[in-house]
C-alpha cells in the first residue's frame, strides 16, 4: 500500500471532518429520539437543550478542531436542537396547571405524552436547514470561517469543497427532515391513538428515524470515499510543486488564448510553474524567465502581478503571474497549445482543467466582471440593467484592478441586481460592516 502524498493526506482530513460532522449532527437528533423512550417528557427539552450547547461548542472549536473544517452543519443541529427544546418546554408548561386552577391541556387524552419529539424535531429541521442553506457563503458564521483559515470558494480547493459538501449535507437534513415530517405527521392524524405508543407508533416515530440515519452514514461514507479516489486521482496528476508545497504560477497569454498543456491526469494546466521556498522568490523577472522557457525569445510583450493565494495545503501559497506574449509569436512547443478562451471555459465545466487553473480563472473572471460592472458597494457603473461587461483574457494587463482584494467577491454575491439588495446593504450597515470583506 502506498504511502498518500502530503496533498491526499489533506483530502483524506478534509473528507473525514465532513463525514464527522454528518454523523455527529444526525446522531444527536436520533439520540434525542431513543432518549424520549427511556426518560420523562418533562425533562427531554433540558436534555434537548444540554444537547445543543455541546454542538454549539463543537462547533466554535472548543471540542473538536475548527481549523480547516467545515462545521456549518453542527451550527445549524445545534439551533435545531435549541428550538426544539423551547416547543418542548412550551408544551410541557401548557399541559399543566397554570396559577388560579386553570388547566391549558393541548393532549387531553393522555397528559403523559403532551408531544411526539420526532413531530416537533422534525419541521424544525426542515425550516432551520433549509433557512441556513439559502445563507450558505453569505453568513457571518462563514465570514469568520473564511477569516479564521484565509481561503475563499472559488480561489482555494478546501474552500471550494467545504462550500459545496456544506449545501449537500444542509440540502440532504431538509429533505429528510420534509419527508419524515410528511410521513409521521400522515400517521399520527390517519393512525395514532393517543393512549400509549403501540408497535407501529414506534416504528413511524422513532425506528424509521433511527433506521435512516444509519443508512445515510452509509451512503455518506461511500460518497467521500468516492471523492477520496476522484480528488486523490486529480493530486497525484498534478505539478510535483503543487502537490508538495509553493509554487510560482505564470498564465502565457497569448491574443485571447492562454498556453496549455496536458497533464499526466488528462486534465489542462499551465505549463509554467516552479516551485519555490519563499514567496520573495517569485519577482517579475523569475516570472518572466520560467514564460520564456515555453515561448520564442524576445516576444513577451508584458508581465503582470496577480495574486497570492493559499496552496493546497494549509501554510503553502501561490503567487500568480500572467505573462503577455506578441500575436507574432512562434508556435507553442512540443505538448502545449493555445487554447482559445471560450474553449477553456467549456473545459472547466466539463472539469477538465486542473484545481488550480479552475481557481485562477474562476478568480480573475468573478473579480474582474465584478469590478467593470459594480462600485465597490454594489451599485451600478452604468444605469443599465442586466448589463455584462465584455471580458477578454488578452486586456488583462490594462485592467487596474487588485485581485488580491476578495472583497469583491461580496460585491459579486450582494449588488443591485441581487434580490433585496438594499435591505441587505441596510442591514450590514446596522451590523457595523457596510462592506464585508470575505477574507
């Protein structure tokens, strides 16, 4: 068996804290579930609500790790958990005496089972999930994640992973948490008596619960593994200076074509990159000296400074140059062509360029069409609506704009041609932060 690489040791992590957090969350709901069996109703919501502080803490890494991990899902349980302890605390009150005699009882037939947890767990799931899927990226929770680990989805593979396996993971607790809510509440007004909890109540209650949450810590399971062997594939065909530490990376532009090569994992990269030790090593002049192993001598026209980002793995960086090479420029060497723009963007998505390159052109475009087409609170540069700005790769050394600022990034998210742009620009300025920077 071989020994994984520094850069599938990263992914193998990644996958786990997600698979953790899924069977964490889902394990305190079906634990509050078993424990409304063996314990009195009356202190469920304490227990519900002990549950929730727990999650909360795991999930503010105070006891599990919060550095590079996702841990949006064990938020939101952690607020389901807290609901549903104040509906049950509220049902309990009402289902005894109140001062002065009188009684509110909602459960008259049976004052030993004022509610079924899973009916009350349940549509709270559904509203507090699908309420925190909506806000996915663009929450204060996530804000400070990004702060905390300085990487963005789009510009950096964990971010990006962590963005999508959490609108999974939310996606898949709301759609459960619809369909048990659907069943259970169909039974309990077609079937249930409220006397006692007989064999089927059980089952719809709580074995049904408790039988899905075991099969979806399988299907979990097998789909990390999954993106384990396609991630891990993609990491073993990249750039040995990717894979391993920080690397210079320059894009040969040549007209509105960038120079491609294709790598041993068939996906396309840019065949200019080194590795380096320190990020002083990557100045205009190394920029330009690893371009002119690719291209004919005396034809770069240009060089630009891009970025510095994060690498694949935490304490690695990134710096990116673009380099500009004269139409007259002799052909690309033997493995590499020019492949025209809209090309290239076919090929990321259909996920045919390397992690890295689909991080530089999803940063460049986003950054640059938010820059020529928003202020940087969001407003409209031209009083068109639905206006989209041209975007040629070859201008790139003219446009004066920083990519280095991920602010941009929130003006792409939030400007006027978003929905309830001016009650979300409100109210970041009542929070005290009318422009949020992502990082």
């Amino acid at each position: 068996m071989t020994t994984p690489t520094p850069r599938q040791q990263v992914i193998i992590k990644a996958l786990h804290s997600l698979w953790r957090a899924w069977s964490l969350s889902l394990g305190v709901m079906a634990s509050l579930l078993v424990l409304a069996l063996l314990m009195s109703k009356t202190w469920l919501p304490a227990v519900a609500m002990a549950e929730s502080f727990g999650l909360l803490m795991a999930a503010r890494g105070r006891l599990l790790p919060r550095k590079f991990a996702c841990s949006l899902l064990l938020l939101a349980v952690a607020r389901i958990m807290a609901i549903t302890a104040v509906i049950m605390a509220v049902i309990n009150l009402l289902a005894v005496a109140q001062p002065g005699g009188i009684v509110i009882d909602i459960t008259p037939d049976n004052r030993e089972i004022p509610y079924i947890s899973g009916m009350i767990l349940f549509p709270v799931s559904a509203l507090v999930s699908g309420a925190m899927l909506v806000r996915v990226g663009r929450n204060r929770w996530c804000g400070n994640c990004r702060r905390l680990n300085d990487f963005y989805p789009g510009d950096n593979f964990l971010a990006t992973l962590y963005d999508r396996e959490a609108r999974y993971q939310l996606t898949s607790v709301a759609i459960l948490s619809t369909a048990l809510t659907a069943v259970q509440w169909w039974y309990y007004f077609s079937f249930y008596i409220n006397v006692n909890l007989n064999g089927p109540d059980h089952f719809f209650f709580t074995y049904m619960p408790l039988i899905i949450y075991a099969v979806s810590l399988g299907y979990m399971l097998l789909r990390y593994y999954n993106l384990y062997a396609i991630y891990s594939a993609d990491a073993a065909g990249e750039a040995s200076c990717a894979a391993t530490g920080s690397a210079l990376r320059v894009l040969i532009i040549s007209r509105d074509g960038i120079m491609l090569e294709r790598r041993a994992n068939g996906r396309y990269d840019t065949p200019a990159t080194m590795p380096i030790t320190t990020e002083a090593e990557a100045t205009e002049t190394a920029a330009r000296s690893l371009a002119q192993r690719y291209v004919a001598q005396g034809v770069i026209s240009a060089t630009r400074y891009l970025y510095r980002g994060n690498g694949f793995m935490p304490g690695t960086g990134y710096v990116h140059y673009a380099v500009f090479v004269d139409d007259t420029a002799a052909a690309p060497p033997e493995g590499c062509r020019r492949v025209a723009l809209e090309r290239i963007m076919r090929l990321m998505r259909q996920g045919e360029l390397s992690i890295d390159l689909m991080a530089e052109m999803s940063r460049i475009y986003t950054i640059t069409m938010a820059w020529k087409t928003y202020d940087k609170t969001g407003r409209r540069l031209y009083r068109i609506k639905r206006y989209v700005p041209t975007f040629h790769i070859a201008d790139l050394k003219d446009w004066a704009v920083d990519y280095d600022d991920l602010s941009w990034y929130q003006v792409a998210a939030n400007n006027e041609d978003c929905r309830f742009y001016r009650l979300r620009r409100l109210w970041h300025r009542l929070c005290g932060h009318s422009t949020p920077s992502p990082q």
